[in-house]
C-alpha cells in the first residue's frame, strides 16, 4: 500500500502514538459556557464589521492527537498518551471522567479520520485498512463497516446534513478523489473527478442543502463538488503563506457561511459569496510567531459552528480546543 506526502506522516504520527504505548482516542466535551476571554480581534469584513473574540480554551488529556471530530458539546480525537488500550474514548469536560471507551476493531491497523453524523448519534471511523467502522455512540458497536474502494485508509470523511450520505476522501497514488457513500445502502453512488496532488485531500465538508462538498487539498486550495453534476470549481484559497498551506478541516455554518483550518493553526471565514470575513489564529501559534515559543503542532483539525453560527469551536494538533465568538 502505498501514500503519499502528508497523508502518509498524518497515518504515521498514529503508528509512531500506537508504538509508543497504545493509540488512545480522546473526546472531550466542549460547553459553550462564559469563560475568561484572553482577548479580542477585530477583523475587517467586506459587508459588515465582526469582532472575534476567544471566549474559553479546553484542554484535551490527549497531548498529540492525529485526528479530531466536533459535534457540539463533544470531541473525538486519535492521538497517543491517555489510555494504555488505546481506543475511541468520549471524555467529559465538565465532570473530568470518561464515559465510554470504543475498542479498536481488531485488523484495523490503526485509527485514522473521524465524522460524527449530524445527530451525533453515529461516529464514522477511517481506518488504516481501508474501512470506515461506523460505531452507534449509544451501544458502543460498530453497526457496519464499509470497504472503500480503493482499499487504502480514508483521507478525511465528512456527514451531509441529513445524515444520508458520507463524502470519503481517498488518495490512490498521487491522486486524490472523493466518494459518496449512501448510508443506509452501504454503497458508493457517486464520485468525484481525481485531484492530482502528492499530498492528497486533507478535508472533505458537505454544504448546506447536501449536495455540493467542499474538498481541501494539501496544497490549501479547496474545491467544490457539485455532486448533482459532477462539476468541481475552485474555491477558495488560504490568503496567507504563514497560516501554512494544508487544509486541515472544513466546516460550514448558517447561511452558507464556510470555515477553513490550516496547519498553521488559522482558521478563515467565507461568507456564502466566498468574501473573506474573518480571521483568527490558535494564541499557541502566535507565541511561535512573537518567539515565545520554539514550536508547535498548530494544525486544525476540526471546527464546529455553534447554534446561530456566533460561535466556532476549533480544536487543533497541540490537543487544545478553542471556543471563539462571533460578533456582528
């Protein structure tokens, strides 16, 4: 089997986790509760102003995790550290205990993407195998596993809003191509046109509506999947060199809003006119920036807008997530 560029180091810092003493799986419960805010970021919008404001931080007991999945009040995350037996855990932030561990299916080879569907019901799992397990959170099974068709581990996986359809990201080769799966009938309906890029697709994200999916490449552009056409047109792309240059999650909000998080550890707001409204920047990378600090892994892994869209939940590779707040 063979990968490529940065989906290979991303598959690798799991192996590297899963030697080092089991690759643990994290989910860590985010409140959108008032906190302290450390401080506030005006940022100019074309169509009307926004302040960004940086309401609370978590810390997830996970130190280095590899890949993260939000749903409003929970995280998933894969990673090292934590549980000795590895696993896909849900924590809870605001009583400090696990309360449920999922095991890693036995001949996985390792943890790879992560999707909660839009309820939140179901986690969707990439595996290093080539599969996605799909685990009802509720009994803690694997209620079907899917093989994708190009039999390698799963680049990102993404729910369309009705919970329907999985966009799996898969790279073969040097190319990058998504598939839409159908949930209930456990097969692939549709995909796109391949991407050629050695680093592959990095983030998948379905649109409101479900039919167009914004895909991330590693190169920072994203492109948009009109799944009804077989279109793909070009979106867009991160504004500025020292937010780094991979598409580590996307997200969409109310209104067609869209959420980009980079390696850099920056996350870009579009509105649905694909102007540029908003900026902000995980505080740790921005100590590596001003010098305070020698390095950091301040990749995006995963965003969540809150209710209204006046909240964006952002959880990145150091294992910390940020609750930012919208203000209009």
């Amino acid at each position: 089997m063979v990968w490529s560029g940065m989906l290979r180091r991303r598959w690798a810092w799991a192996a590297a986790a899963a030697a080092a003493g089991g690759a643990a799986v994290i989910a860590v419960a985010v409140v959108e509760s008032a906190g302290p805010a450390p401080g506030r970021h005006p940022v100019s919008l074309a169509s009307r102003p926004v302040s960004v404001s940086l309401v609370a931080r978590f810390k997830s007991p996970e130190v280095t995790p590899v890949a993260m999945a939000l749903h409003g009040t929970l995280a998933a995350g894969t990673g090292s550290a934590a549980l000795k037996d590895g696993g896909i855990c849900l924590w809870e932030t605001a009583t400090g205990r696990v309360t449920a561990v999922l095991p890693v299916p036995a001949g996985s080879g390792g943890i790879g993407p992560l999707a909660f569907s839009p309820d939140g019901t179901i986690l969707a799992e990439g595996a290093v195998n080539g599969s996605i397990y799909l685990w009802d959170i509720a009994t803690g099974k694997v209620t079907a596993t899917l093989a994708t068709p190009g039999g390698t581990g799963p680049g990102a996986l993404s729910f369309s809003p009705d919970g329907r359809s999985l966009a799996e990201a898969s790279t073969e080769g040097r190319l990058g191509i998504v598939y839409l799966w159908d949930v209930a009938a456990r097969k692939v309906t549709a995909k796109s046109a391949t991407v050629d890029n050695p680093y592959g697709i990095t983030a998948v994200a379905f649109a409101p509506g479900g039919t167009t999916v914004a895909v991330g490449e590693a190169t920072g552009t994203i492109l948009l999947w009109d799944t009804r056409t077989g279109t793909t047109t070009v979106g867009p792309a991160d504004p500025k060199s020292d937010s780094g240059t991979w598409v580590g999650a996307i997200a969409f909000g109310p209104g067609g809003t869209m959420a980009a998080g980079y390696n850099g550890g920056t996350t870009y707001l579009w509105d649905a006119r694909g102007t540029l409204t908003a900026a902000f920047t995980d505080p740790a990378v921005r100590a590596v920036f001003s010098g305070r600090r020698a390095t950091v892994n301040g990749l995006v892994l995963a965003l969540w807008f809150g209710p209204g869209g006046t909240t964006v939940t952002a959880a990145d590779g150091e294992g910390d997530i940020y609750l930012w707040r919208l203000t209009r």
